[in-house]
C-alpha cells in the first residue's frame, strides 16, 4: 500500500481526488495526501477541519471481502492508526466506535471509508485518514476547542508527516491483510484491546431515534452492541456514541 503517492498542495477533499483515480482505474494502494482540504469531509455530513500541519490521505483499496465484512475495514483501520500512533505518543491511543482514535478522551484522528459499489461486493473503497499531526496555532473551529488534539502535544520526540503517514500504511498493510487471510477476529481483537467505552453506559444517536445502554462489544459485522435496560440487545450500525457518566 502507499506505492504511488499523488502529492498535493491543495485539495477540496482527498477522498475526491481518490475517488477519480480509482474510476480511472488506478490500483490498489493508490495514496493521495494533500498539505491541506477546503473542503474535508467527516462523517455523517459533518466538515472536517484540514489546515496545514495535518496527515489527510485517502488509500485506494480494492478488497476481496463479503459486502458484510466491508464495515470492518473502518474497524481496521481505525486499529492501524492507533497502533501508529502509539509508536509515537507518549500515552495510550484509544478507538471509539466506530471510527475516531482519541488521546485522553480527545479525538487525534478520523476515518472516513467510502465504498463505491458493484453487485457482488465493493469496486473499490476510499479509506479516508485524518490525522491532527501538527496543528499548533491554527485557529480551531468554535466547538472543537478542548476536543481534539495532536500529534505534536502528545509526544517527547518530534515526529515527521512522514514517518507517520509510513507507519500508517504499514499497520494497515497487515491489518487489511488480516481481514482477508484470517477472518474478523485479529482486527476485532486489537480494536477491542484499545477500546473506549466498552462496559460503560453510554448513548447512540442513530440517524433516527437513540439507544441507551451498556456499550458491551463490537460485532463481526462491525456493529456495536449495546445491552439495554431489562438485558435487551441492539446492534447498532451507524451512529454517535456519548457516554453518559464521563
Ligand atoms: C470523521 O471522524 O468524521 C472522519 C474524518 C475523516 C477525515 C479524512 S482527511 C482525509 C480524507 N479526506 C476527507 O475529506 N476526509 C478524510
């Protein structure tokens, strides 16, 4: 993965520009980063805050996996960041279902998986990473301040875009491979083992309505399983998860 780079000083959004490229049939592995987005995109419609002094790349994949195995790649990857990070920070890098990688609570990164789809499985998926690397004095959208952080507060040694974004790329080399080679549970285990939350009351906004409850695991679809009052299981798919006693 990562053996064509595509550089770009500025983009709207990475994920475009890969989207493109994968329609004109650029190979798997394919990267795109960009010093900056205008137009970076979160999930659930949400903006993403891109200035300069972040990793934003987007990985052309074309995976060889049952359409219901596809939502764990977000689960993969999410794992891939915080096991790069942890190389370099300081503290513990935690995920949070089903795609945000925190330090103390805060959130350092995100992913944003795009499939684009063909009748038997996906023609190929954009995996969307966004890391806040070295983001100091750039002025923080209203609401965010005091919930993200970066890279370059966490960590004793300076590190480079570089280095991140090869570190990167090779925890999610083997994560991905995992997911073909071996099935769901190596890439379910190293989330779980980096878990937020997990045993903890929390509350899922759904696109319609909510779930409360004890976020109690992840499932091999990549759902998360919440036990609610009176012992009832939901699996939840998408959705923002709070938790209710912080
Ligand atoms: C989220 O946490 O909501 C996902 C954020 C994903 C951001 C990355 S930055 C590179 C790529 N290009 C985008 O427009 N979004 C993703």
């Amino acid at each position: 993965l990562g053996h064509t780079v595509h550089w770009l000083p500025e983009v709207g959004s990475t994920n475009d520009v890969a989207r493109r490229l994968a329609d004109d049939g650029a190979p798997e592995g394919t990267l795109v980063i960009a010093d900056r987005q205008l137009a970076g995109r979160g999930r659930l419609r949400r903006a993403w805050w891109s200035p300069p002094g972040g990793l934003w790349m987007s990985l052309i994949l074309r995976p060889t996996l049952p359409p219901e195995r596809l939502p764990l790649l977000t689960l993969a990857a999410a794992a891939a960041v915080a096991e790069a990070l942890e190389r370099h920070a300081g503290r513990p890098v935690a995920v949070k279902w089903p795609n945000d990688v925190l330090i103390d609570d805060r959130k350092i990164a995100g992913i944003l998986l795009e499939t684009v789809a063909h009748p038997h499985g996906a023609e190929y998926v954009v995996a969307g990473i966004g890391i806040n690397l070295d983001v100091e004095g750039e002025p923080v959208p209203p609401g965010l301040e005091g919930r993200l952080t970066w890279l370059a507060r966490e960590v004793v040694e300076p590190v480079t875009r570089n280095e991140v974004a090869e570190a990167v790329l090779d925890r999610l080399e083997v994560r991905y491979r995992q997911l073909h080679d071996q099935g769901p549970d190596p890439v379910l285990d190293a989330w779980r083992a980096r878990a937020a939350w997990l045993g903890e009351p929390v509350r899922v906004t759904l696109p319609a309505g909510e779930v409360v409850g004890i976020a109690l695991d992840v499932a091999p679809d990549g759902s998360l399983v919440v036990e609610q009052a009176g012992g009832r299981r939901e699996r939840v798919l998408a959705g923002d998860v709070q938790r209710l006693r912080p």
